[in-house]
C-alpha cells in the first residue's frame, strides 16, 4: 500500500533555482512522514511557473539535469527513498516541451516499498501531448507536442501521466488504463474561472468543479486511482486555485487539498480497491475484449465519413433555396447560472465569499510576492469601488501595510471625503489627504483656460493628477498603487486614459459593477456608501448613471450577452430596448483603444508584444 504525497505549490515565476529550493523544502517535510511517502506528485510546471511565454527557453532544462537537481535536493533535505512525479519545462532533442519527469531518488531498502530495492533513475518522461491553443492558453507557439501515452512500471506499482489538458481527453485515460496504470497521475496548472458548486454542496471555481468531474469519470470508467496536483498562486492576474485531489477506482474523492493555499497531502493508496472496483464494474475488461474489433469499425467508419464528404461535394444547387434547406427559427439559448441561491437567469449572481477569497488571494500574490511590495496604496473617492478594493487589500495586507488616500478638488462633494474618511476609520488605515486643487488650475491657468475649460478637459486632468499623487506616494511610502475600476467602466471606456485604469495590479477589474456591490456588501462596507448613486465626482452633480442614460442593473447584463458573442438582436429579445442595446454597444465597439497598450509601430524581428514575448511579472 503505497503512501501518496501531492505538493500543491506557488512557484517563483521563473526562477528554476529558487523553485528546487523548494521542492526541497517539500521533501525535508516529507522525511519527517512515518511512514514515508512513497511517491510525491508535484503540479505541472513546477519549477518555473506556468505562464512564462518567450521565457520558456531560460527556464528550460533536460531531464537529466532536472533529475541531477533533484537528487542533489533530496540528499541535502535527508529524506527517506522516494519517486517523485515533476512538472517542468524540458529542451530534448533540440526541442521545448511541456513534460514531467519521474524519477526515483535514494536507495531504496530491501523493505521500501512493493518492489524494494530499486535503484535511482529517470523512470519517465511524459511531454504533454495536447497543447492548449485558446482563451488565456498559448502554450503550442511556445512548445511542441508529445507523441505518445505510455504507462510504466514503479517500484511500487504501475502508473501513467497525463499533464493537464491531456487528461481532458476520454481516449487518454482509455490508453494509461489498457496498458496496465494503477495509478494515473495528473498534474495540472489550470486557470480558476468562474464559480460553481460541487454536488456535495462545496462551493468552488467553476473550473475545479468541471476537473473533478473529469477526474472522477476517468477514474470510475477504467477502475484506477487519480492523482491530480494543481499549482497555486497568481500570475498575471490568472489565478491558480490549488485544490488538488485524489480519487478512488469507485471515482470518489477522497482527498482534497484547500483552495488558493500551499500544502502537502498525504493518502496511503490500496490496490486492493482497484480489484473491487473492476470487479463491480468490469467497463475496462469489457473493452478490452472489443477493442480489436472497435479499432476496425473505426477504419470502416473513416472510410465512410470520406465517402459522405465526396457526395456532399457533388450536390447540386437549388436556387429555389439559395443552396440550403429552410431552417426552423433556433430557440434562445438557456443561460446556465452556477452557484448557490441564484436566481435562473440572472447571470451575474457570485458566490460572495469564494470571490472574496479569491481576489484577497490575488492581492496577496500581485503586490507582495510577484512585485516585493510590503504596502498598498489605494485612492479613497468615497465610492463603492474603492471602499471594497481597500477593505479587499486590508484583508490581504493588514491594515498597518494600506494607505488610504483622499484628493479632493475644490469643486468636490463633501459627501466623498466624508465617506472615503468613513472607510478610513472603519478599517484602521493610514489616511493622506493631498488637494489637487492647485496643481489642476495651476495647470490650467497655465495653457489660458482656467475658469472657462471645458469641463471634460478639466476632469481629464483632475483625474490624471490624481494618479501623479498616488505614484508619487507610492515612492515614498514604497506602497504599490492598486486600480479600484470595475469590468462595467472598463468595458465602456467611462475611464480617464493614462489615469483611472493604470495602477499596475486591480482586483475590480473581472467584476461587474453590480457584482461590486454585491461583494462590498458582503465584506462590510457601509451601507451608505452602498446605497448612493455611484459617480466620478469630476463636475458637480454628475453620476455615471447619468452619464449613461441607463442603469449598471441594465448595462452590466447587455454587455454579459455582447462580450460572449451574441448579437444586438439577441440581447434585445432579453428584455431590452434596442435603443438601450445600440447605446451600450456603441460604447463597447468605440473604446478598445483605451483597454490597450499604446500602438507601436513594428519594424524589426524582435518587436515588444510580438516576438519578444514575456508575461508582466516575469
């Protein structure tokens, strides 16, 4: 009965020395373990990070060297025998590739294990083979896909590897299964996204709702245990969210790791249960028996898909129906709405406290970790957004590391000093007031238009110099400044370019303003805060509402529709006016511009952004 140990870690994104340190540090934890661990699975790209890009040739190491690491680790921590199972970046063959190495480290006693008395070496060598190309995922312009699944014998049993996406795949596990794995091993680093709700109730990322239930299938289906590590931590803003697993040959779970957090899990892993399973459901014997004939029918089924295309191509045209068939009108797709106590179809309802945790995760991370920074500087208008980013950052920082900063102009509303000081006293942070009032019409009397400016112009500039302040403070307090603008605002361009939106980490950014309030509601800010109409305060009387010509309850759901795709005309049968839908999606389709990094021209082969690629914190 072997003993399992997944390391569930953040790594240094791209620092390959820093991270075997801790890997390391994972197997002197492991030594103190009684019993030992018999095999510690680490996650996918575990000794780089997962989002380096261009990086991917600095990281890069072969498997021997990786295993020459290693062993040097493992004798320095003391630690018993041991396989381990590690994601890394790997150059073969002249090649890159997203791999894990298995090995096993130290001499084994004749006692260790099943098999006792294996030497140390290079077991394996999994290269992933199905290489996310989509969404937030680039990994095929980086690297090369693997060729093959290959289970392999252990000094304890039998196992396989599949990396991430691969395990995605029915057909992966199918193979690890037929070719004898006992345990199939599954290192992951994928992305949170979404919320959702497990069917025991547990709420969790959508994401990790859908992988245990692909693991869990995988390892009913074909009687096996599942060991599934996931990386932790932020990069880029992208969110590793931990919560690792291991499955049964029954397809329960049996043990989880917690979410957004580093650990090390042990479970002592019976064979016996393979046996029972198999033997309660015998789906792998069964296709075992069939396979020979079902590799033929899929020949034969080829054959016939060819043949269908060659009459396809030789249909003839009716111009009574242009080419086509007359199709029934499709009905409206069904909005799917995770998550507890939502309402179907309002698809903006979150789950309040994952989201808390997730982006005091993401703060912890982003400003500490990934940039060094001790403090956060927040600016205090007294609004919604900013009340909940620095009582969000207070949670991530404590209170004695978050500035809170007040910058009013003459013509500001005494209403938001009073609510941004009603933040400041609530939390216990440190408050700087700094009155742009003189530099703004010291400005403006400068260029001949003080008193008679245009008052876009005028809040332009208010709002710019605000951003000078917090810059300028986050030098002398050695405080990072952290963005307070929302999914709503971003999304319709209602931001002042090179102010509002530049600080270099926001934890609002994803969500939409309604989705603000809801969080800031459930984290504490005050109710008065809460209920006033939101405004940007850079003319008097105005309010973003207004400004629009229509409520955040409307805009947030027709941009929800547009940015997934659908068209004006399908939003509108949801319950809007079409003169509501082309106003949200004027603004939508006429304010990319301001969501981008300044256009370049590109003259050499290594452009910036093009060819010499690397993530923001790497």
């Amino acid at each position: 009965m072997p003993r399992l140990a997944i390391a569930q870690l953040r790594p240094t994104k791209g620092d390959y020395g820093a991270n075997l340190q801790k890997i390391g540090g994972v197997l002197a934890q492991i030594a103190k373990l009684d019993p030992p661990a018999d095999l510690v699975v680490f996650p996918e790209t575990a000794t780089s990070g997962y989002f380096v890009e261009g990086g991917v040739r600095d990281v890069a190491v072969t498997a021997g060297t990786l295993f020459r690491d290693l062993t040097v680790q493992h004798a320095a921590a003391g630690a018993p025998p041991v396989d381990v199972a590690i994601g890394f970046y790997e150059v073969f063959q002249n090649h890159f590739y997203n791999s894990c190495l298995y090995a096993s480290l130290g001499n084994a006693s004749p006692g260790h294990a099943s098999s006792g008395g294996a030497a140390p070496g290079i077991r394996q060598v999994h290269r992933k083979v199905f290489l996310p190309t989509y969404g937030v995922f680039d990994e095929e312009r980086f690297v090369d896909r693997g060729r093959e699944i290959r289970a392999f014998d252990t000094r304890w049993g039998r196992a396989a590897i599949l990396i991430c996406e691969d395990a995605w795949h029915s057909l992966s596990g199918t193979i690890a299964a037929l070719q004898g794995a006992q345990l199939v091993i599954v290192p992951s680093a994928s992305p949170a996204r979404g919320t959702g709700m497990d069917e025991e109730g547990i709420r969790l990322p959508a994401s990790v709702v859908r992988w245990e239930r692909i693991l869990r299938g995988m390892a009913d289906e074909h009687g096996v245990w599942v060991a599934f590590a996931s990386l932790v931590g932020f990069e880029g803003g992208k969110g590793f969210p931990g919560g690792s697993v291991v499955v049964s040959p029954a397809g329960d779970i049996v043990l989880r790791g917690p979410l957004f957090e580093e650990a090390v899990l042990t479970y002592d892993v019976d064979f016996e249960e393979i046996t029972r399973a198999r033997a309660e459901a015998p789906l792998l014997a069964d296709l075992e028996v069939n396979l020979p004939h079902l590799i033929k029918s899929l020949g034969s089924g080829e054959r016939r898909a060819g043949s269908r295309a060659r009459k396809r191509a030789t249909v003839k045209f009716d111009p009574a129906t242009n080419g086509t068939a007359p199709r029934s009108p499709l009905p409206a797709p069904k909005i799917h709405v995770v998550g507890r106590g939502v309402e179907e179809g309002d698809p903006l309802q979150i789950d309040a406290d994952l989201a808390r945790r997730w982006l005091v995760s993401f703060l912890k991370d982003e400003v500490v970790r990934r940039r060094g920074f001790p403090k956060g500087i927040v600016g205090l208008s007294g609004g919604v957004d900013s009340s909940l980013t620095a009582f969000l950052a207070v949670e991530a920082l404590g209170k004695e590391n978050v500035i809170g900063v007040r910058m009013p102009y003459r013509t500001s509303s005494p209403e938001s000093l009073d609510h941004a000081l009603l933040v400041i006293q609530t939390l216990g942070i440190q408050a700087v007031t700094i009155d742009i009032t003189a530099a703004v019409d010291g400005y403006l009397a400068q260029v001949g238009q003080n008193g008679d400016v245009d008052p876009t112009r005028r809040g332009n500039v208010m709002a710019r110099e605000r951003m000078i302040v917090l810059f300028d403070l986050s030098a002398k307090y050695k405080a990072l400044p952290i963005g307070t603008s929302n999914k709503s605002e971003r999304l319709l361009g209602y931001f002042t370019w090179h102010a509002d939106d530049t600080p270099p980490v926001n934890p609002l950014g994803d969500l939409f303003k309604t989705q603000v309030r809801a969080l800031a509601r459930h984290v504490g800010v005050p109710e008065v805060i809460l209920r006033k109409p939101p405004t940007p305060d850079l003319v008097p009387g105005q309010t973003t509402e207004g400004d629009f010509g229509i409520s955040y309850d409307k805009v947030d759901r027709i941009l929800y529709y547009l940015i997934r795709g659908m068209k004006p005309a399908e939003v509108v049968v949801r319950g809007f006016t079409p003169e509501e839908v082309a106003k949200v999606a004027g603004r939508l389709e006429s304010t990319h511009w301001k969501r981008r990094l300044p256009t370049v021209a590109m003259m050499s082969q290594t452009a910036i952004g093009e060819f010499y690629l690397r993530p923001v914190d790497y």
